[in-house]
C-alpha cells in the first residue's frame, strides 16, 4: 500500500467534465494521480492560510506603539502630507 495513502479519507467530488479534464491533464503532467495532485493543491492551499492566519495573529498581538509628537505637539495635515521627492 502507498505510504502518501495511509490515514486518508476518500471523498466524491463532482465536477463540470471539462474541469474534471483539466485536472486530469494536470495531473498527468506531474505523474500524479488525481487524488494525489488534488491532495497537494488542497495542502498549499491550507499551508499558505495557516500562515497568513499566523501573521495575522504575531500582528495582532503586539502592544500598539506609543506615537511621540515633535515638540509635544500633534502635526498639522500639511505636514503629514508634505511630499518634498513630489515637488
């Protein structure tokens, strides 16, 4: 029995014929079954959320920073819009 197979559970999916052609052919091109190659499609997918959930979470929780004013004092919106590298 294929090692990639062990604690796997089987499921139907249904799909229009010319999209179930085209995951067929994709497969072919990576000496995959269709099984498999859905499998490493639906592992990328769910390793690249993982990780964007995780970012998410490091961001979320750090402390907010403490904003210092120059002079004590708030900037004027023309300051904080002052491109001198646009003029």
């Amino acid at each position: 029995m294929n090692h990639y197979f062990r604690d796997m559970r089987n499921i139907t999916v249904a799909l229009p014929d010319d999209v179930a052609r085209w995951v067929r052919v994709r497969a072919a091109e990576q000496d995959h079954s269709v099984s498999k190659w859905l499998a490493d499609v639906l592992e990328g997918m769910r390793r690249r959320e993982d990780a964007y959930d995780a970012a998410m979470e490091r961001f979320f929780s750090r402390a907010p920073r403490e904003l210092t004013w120059v002079e004590d004092r708030k900037p004027t919106r023309d300051e904080l819009h002052d491109r001198p590298g646009l003029r």
